[in-house]
C-alpha cells in the first residue's frame, strides 16, 4: 500500500512538472506578443440584390443565400472580435427580381434609397467596390445609388472619356482611419473593375468612360496609396484566371505584379476561396494559407452564400504597422438564421417582388425546357426568337430597314452547370417564369451584319463543341468549356456544325430562303444589348451598326417576351423549327455529353431522336446524367402519316401566294413572313415531321391575322389564304 502511495505522489509531481514546464514558453510567447493585434476584414461580394433567402423564381424558401442570414454571421464576428471592418465587392443592386422591380418595374424617384441600399447601410459597410453589373442600368442610375448610400464607392480603373486615363469617374480610393486595440491605423481602400464592361455595357458607356486594365491602374496607384497608409486593401472586382481571360480575371497577376497590396478581396466569378480546389493548378495560388502570391486572399462566392474574412495579426512598432501573419476564411450561410431587422427594413420590397413575380402573362399548352439546348434546337430560345422577330418587325416597320431580312438571336442562358436548366410547366406562364427563360435584364437591339459577319457570329457561338474525331472508337466530350449565354441559335436562316472541324471552320449549309448565304448579303439581327455591345466577342472586329432608335427606347428583352404571349390573345404551343443542327457523321465511338437527369423523360415525351439516355450519372452528381448524340438528320420523330395530297396543297397555297405578292396583294414584311413560314411547313413536310409541319402552318395564319399586318394584305386574299392554310392543317393532322 505504501508503495503505491508513493508511487502515485512521484506521478502528480511528475504532472505537474511537465505542465509548468509546458506552461512556460506558453507565457513567455504571450508576453512576447503583446503588441500582436487582430484586424478582421469581413467580406460580401455579388450580392446581386438576393437579399432574402428566397428563391421568386420557384417561389420557394432557400437556406443557402440571401443577405439577411450573411448579416447574422455579420454580427457574430462584431460580437466575437474587437476590431472589425466590413467591405463589398461590387454586383450589389442588379440580378435578383427585387433587385429588377426597383430597377425596372417600379423604378425609384430620385433620391429615393434601393432596399440593398438600406440594406448595406444599416449593416454599417466601410466601403464598397464598383462591380461590373452596377453599370446594367446606366450611369444616372448608378450615381443615384451612389448618391444615397452612407459609405463611399470606389473604382480606380474606370475614368471619364476624353481624359486619357487621367480623370477618374468614380471615387479611386478611400483613407480610412481605424481604431484597433485603442491605436489608430490607416487603411488604403482601392476599387477595380473588369475592363470588359466596354464591352457589356457599350451602349450606356460608350463615349462616357473609359476603362483600363487593372493590373495597369493597380500599379499607377497602389504604391501611392501605400506610401500614404499603413494598410492597402484591394477591393478587385475580378477572379482566379483558369483559362484564357486575364483581364477579367486578375487577381493573380494584381498580386503577383502590384507591390503593396496587404489584402485582396476577390469577386465576379462567384466562387469562393480559400477552400476551392479548382484554383490548385494555378501558379502562386495557395489554397491551404488562403493567399495568392503569398498576398492574404479571400472570395466570398455569391448571392449573399458566405462571409469571407481575413484576419490580419498585425505588429506596431513606432507608429508602423506590419502584417505579421494572416487567415482568410469563407463561412457559409446554411443553418443560420436571418437577421431580423434588416428583413423588417426589406420587408415591403419582398411582399411586392412576390406579387408582382406571381402574376400571371400568358399560357402555354405543353411544358418546355433547356435540357438539351446546346446540342439542338429547343423550344425555349424559340420562343424567345418569336418573340423578338414579332417585335422587331412591328418596330421597324415604315422605316428605312422594314424591307432587309430579319433575323433574330437567342442564348441559353440556363443550360446546366451553376445556371441549372429553364423548366416551365405546361398552364399559367407567371413573371417568375419569364426570369427563368430570360434570366438577364438585356435590352433588345438590332444589329447589322453582312454575310461574312453573320458566319463568323455563328462560329463564335460553335466553339461551343469540342472537335470530334469519327475515328476514335473511346468516348468523346461532345460540348467544350463554353458559357452558354454565348451560345447564340440564329432564328432566320438554316445552318449546320461541323463539329469535325476545328474551330472557325465548322457552320456549313448557311442558307436563307433556301438560297447560299454569301458575302454581299446584308442581315438585321435582333440581339440584346449585350451581344450588341461586343459581348462574347460575336461581333468583334465587324462594322455592326445598330438601329440607334432601340437604343434609347431600351426595352427589356423579357418583356417583349412578355408581350408576345399576351399579343397571341391564346395560349402559346412550344416548338422548335430545327432551323439548324449538328451536321452528322458517322463516328466509332460514342460522343456524350452530361444534362438534367430528367432529359430521360423529356427524349420520351417529344420522341427525340438525335439524343439518347445512356442510363449512367454523372459522377459526384445526383441530378446529373450522361447522353449520346446520335448524328441524325432527324431531330425527332414525325407524327402519322397523313393523307397523300397535303403535299399538293401546300404547293398549291405557294403558288397561290406568289400570284398575290407579284399583284401587290400581299406587301411589306408579310411577305417574308409568309414565305419563311411556309418554307418551314414545306421543309418539315418532306421530312414526314408533321406535327412541326403544323406548327408552322398555325404561325402561317398567326401571321396574317396579326393586326399590324393588316395594310399588307386585302381582305378578300387575306381570307382565301386562310381557308386554304387551314385545310393544310386539317390535312396534315388527320392520319
């Protein structure tokens, strides 16, 4: 017993040698960094106006974004750390349908403050950056933003036109004095935007500002600023480059180039860093530590979805301040409760945006979407192609442009990846559903190309495939890395992609009215202010006038789709012309590509044959799946057979037409019209697609009892034109 006494005093002592040895340089190490203070930057970027966690266009509660739950993580770090300072990153008011209702639908007074406004106001930012999207709306609008706002804006790389990059158009940079741990430090805070807002916004900026890189204003002002304060913080409106857009990504290089920076704050790719491995094979990016170039980095995706901070651990040493290491960390939003009086302060903007998104525009008779919209055409860009054509034909009527040929424009723009897929149910077409098909705030423009322009459009638009080797027996990647907002369907002329060829050398069959589209042909394209503009490089390079009295009119895209649907006056039917496709071939091996799980039914449903299931997920995706692409001529299978003389009677209706157009009785863009549609019922006839075949024959009578087309038609031709156009109809549909 004794033994064991002892030998349990001899541990305890041993202990708590061991903890005081322990405890030693424990104390030493505080006493050595007294002087060691926290600086917390906290981080938001892309707001784009999603200030609830609702999600208006599935009219739906979200847990992952929305401003109001950022604002409690807001708190926590305010409540938990006793020197703190918040910034924004740009994208701040345009993108979420709120964000379009105070904008477009209900727009401000002068003067009057927007609910992100208020929003950022109350949560008491330093200081914001100009992100690319704030210039969507025009510069007035901007400056009223700026205007109400109690924290500066700031941008260094944009400058007034004419200055020769000397006078700024916005506040560069702010000198904040900051109180840390009861010392006074000066913080350097600098804006930048990428320079392709020339592009995006051509039509607001142009001949207003100019732009230059940032990496060239970042040098030319940062190491001024430094000289001036103790710390720079970069606000850089810009990303990661992982392909070959370095001047709108340019983050490595402004940390890798630009001496003096101590934090960059990262924005417009809408991802998050630290803690994305898709940044690992970028030269001088650490993912572990959170910097770039040894540089202290943070990017706090989108949408309101993360908090990012970083925690600077800084020494001052007679009256200078130095970074003695750092932590850049994003936070999610998942699980954490709004902040309550932020939603009181939106509260009212909230319950218009739901109503407003909840009124009902039209009716469609069957469901559509954009499962498949990138490998044939699809009844969701035609509908937004109907839509322009019907008013840029109204529009342009009587002028000096009513007469050249019309075509019209449309992308995807939600066709998987982060974007997801436009699915719209068949019934009430609401506001909300508007959003999903035209997901951006465009204005409609009309351009003018030429031939060669109108090829080198359409190529752009086919870097969207990788090239495909028919004799490779493994399985080819149908679809190249390709932002689907850029993959232009041209409505107007037939086209098909050569995908076996390489870039630039792929659209073949390019025919209008039947007829080879050659050099000396002149086009008027409906578009939307941002392919206008030189977005996505379509028109770059080319002498592409526009029809300035659009400019200036600046009509939203989605609500001329929203006046087509009521102008029908019943409800619209989704097709697709299959005015273009993928040229076949014939191929050893499969070619696939990855879509929405439910694209299986879809193939079903419309008897698709140029794609097919393969019955395989993608991997690490619940909601992804694999296709082939069949090769076929045949997008889709026909309906049944009809009687044998619609053939002639559609020959018969043509040259019936013919003799009134050459008599004058038939005049003015109807004729076109006329004639593109019939064309169409004849093309898909002969190919035994009927029920297309019939879609067009109905837009044939669509067209002439459209109410502008009244003075381009008698009444009497009108009548007989429609008789015989619904016997087609009848014909075709019987068996």
């Amino acid at each position: 017993m004794l033994n064991t006494k002892m030998a349990n005093v001899f541990k305890k002592a041993a202990i708590v040698s061991l903890l005081f040895m322990f405890l030693m340089p424990m104390t030493a190490f505080g006493e050595e960094n007294d002087d060691v203070h926290e600086l917390m930057i906290m981080t938001t970027t892309d707001i784009h106006s999603y200030l609830m966690p609702y999600d208006y266009m599935n009219d739906s509660e979200v847990d992952n974004y929305g401003l109001v739950k950022t604002a409690t993580l807001i708190d926590q770090i305010r409540a938990n750390h006793d020197n703190t300072i918040l910034f924004d990153n740009g994208d701040i008011f345009q993108g979420s349908l709120l964000g379009e209702l105070e904008a477009s639908i209900e727009p401000l007074e002068p003067g009057e403050t927007q609910a992100i406004i208020k929003a950022f106001n109350e949560l008491d930012y330093a200081a914001v950056s100009i992100g690319n999207h704030e210039f969507n709306f025009g510069l007035d609008f901007l400056d009223n933003a700026i205007e109400t706002s109690n924290f500066p804006w700031l941008n260094a790389n944009v400058y007034e036109a004419g200055t020769d990059l000397q006078e700024h158009r916005f506040q560069p940079y702010e000198i904040i004095e900051h109180e840390v741990d009861g010392k006074t430090i000066t913080l350097g805070v600098i804006g930048f935007t990428p320079p392709q807002i020339m592009q995006w916004d051509n039509l607001h900026l142009d001949g207003n500002v100019e732009v230059e890189h940032i990496v060239e204003s970042a040098k030319r002002y940062v190491p001024e600023l430094a000289e001036q304060t103790d710390l720079v913080i970069a606000l850089a409106h810009t990303g990661v480059n992982t392909g070959d857009r370095e001047t709108e990504h340019a983050a490595v290089s402004l940390a890798r180039e630009v001496e003096g920076i101590d934090a960059l704050v990262m924005g417009h790719a809408h991802q998050t860093f630290p803690g994305n491995s898709g940044y690992d094979r970028v030269e001088g990016v650490d993912d572990a530590t959170g910097t770039i170039h040894g540089v202290p980095a943070v990017m706090s995706g989108s949408w309101g979805s993360h908090l990012g901070t970083i925690q600077l651990d800084l020494k001052e040493e007679n009256g200078e301040w130095t970074v003695v290491s750092s932590k850049s960390e994003v936070t999610g939003v998942e699980d954490v409760e709004p902040k309550e009086s932020i939603v009181d302060l939106i509260a009212n903007v909230h319950e218009r945006t739901l109503d407003y998104v909840n009124s009902a525009v039209g009716t469609i008779t069957e469901s559509f979407n954009t499962f498949f919209s990138l490998v044939m055409d699809n009844e969701v860009l035609q509908l937004v192609n109907d839509a322009q054509l019907w008013f840029a034909e109204d529009y342009l009527k009587g002028t000096e442009y009513e007469d050249k040929p019309l075509l019209s424009a449309a992308a995807p723009f939600r066709a998987g990846y982060r974007g997801g897929y436009t699915e719209v149910d068949a019934g009430e077409i609401k506001v909300r559903d508007l959003a999903d098909i035209y997901v951006y705030d465009n204005t409609l423009q009309v351009v003018e190309v030429d031939g060669d322009g109108l090829v080198q459009w359409l190529e752009r638009s086919a870097e969207s495939f990788r090239q495909i080797d028919p004799e490779e027996t493994e399985d080819q990647r149908l679809l190249a890395s390709f932002s689907a907002f850029n993959y232009d369907v041209i409505e107007g002329v037939e086209y098909q992609i050569d995908v076996t060829q390489p870039v630039g050398e792929r659209i073949t069959n390019l025919t209008y009215e039947g007829e080879p589209v050659t050099s000396d042909m002149t086009f008027l394209v409906a578009t939307n202010n941002y392919r206008a503009g030189g977005g996505g490089d379509h028109l770059k390079g080319l002498d592409a006038p526009l029809v300035e009295s659009l400019v200036s009119l600046s009509v939203e895209n989605r609500y001329v789709i929203l006046d087509y649907l009521e102008s029908l006056g019943e409800p619209y039917t989704p097709y697709a012309s299959y005015n273009w496709s993928i040229k076949p071939v014939e191929t050893n091996g499969r070619v696939v590509f990855n879509s929405s799980v439910k694209g299986a039914d879809h193939i079903d449903k419309l008897g698709l044959l140029a794609v097919s299931a393969t019955g395989e997920l993608v991997e690490d995706s619940n909601s992804g799946a694999v296709y082939t692409y069949n090769f076929t001529e045949e997008m889709r299978a026909g309906a049944d057979q009809p009687e044998q003389n619609a053939e002639q009677a559609i020959a018969e209706l043509e040259d019936l037409m013919n003799s009134y157009i050459n008599e004058g009785a038939v005049k003015g863009p109807l004729v076109n019209q006329l004639s593109n549609t019939l064309r169409q019922a004849n093309h898909h006839h002969s190919h035994e697609r009927y029920s297309q075949s019939v879609k067009f024959m109905e837009n044939y009578l669509n067209h002439l009892n459209r109410k502008p087309n009244e003075r381009h038609v008698e009444g009497s031709v009108k009548e007989e034109l429609e008789e015989k156009a619904a016997q087609i109809i009848e014909l075709l549909k019987n068996k």
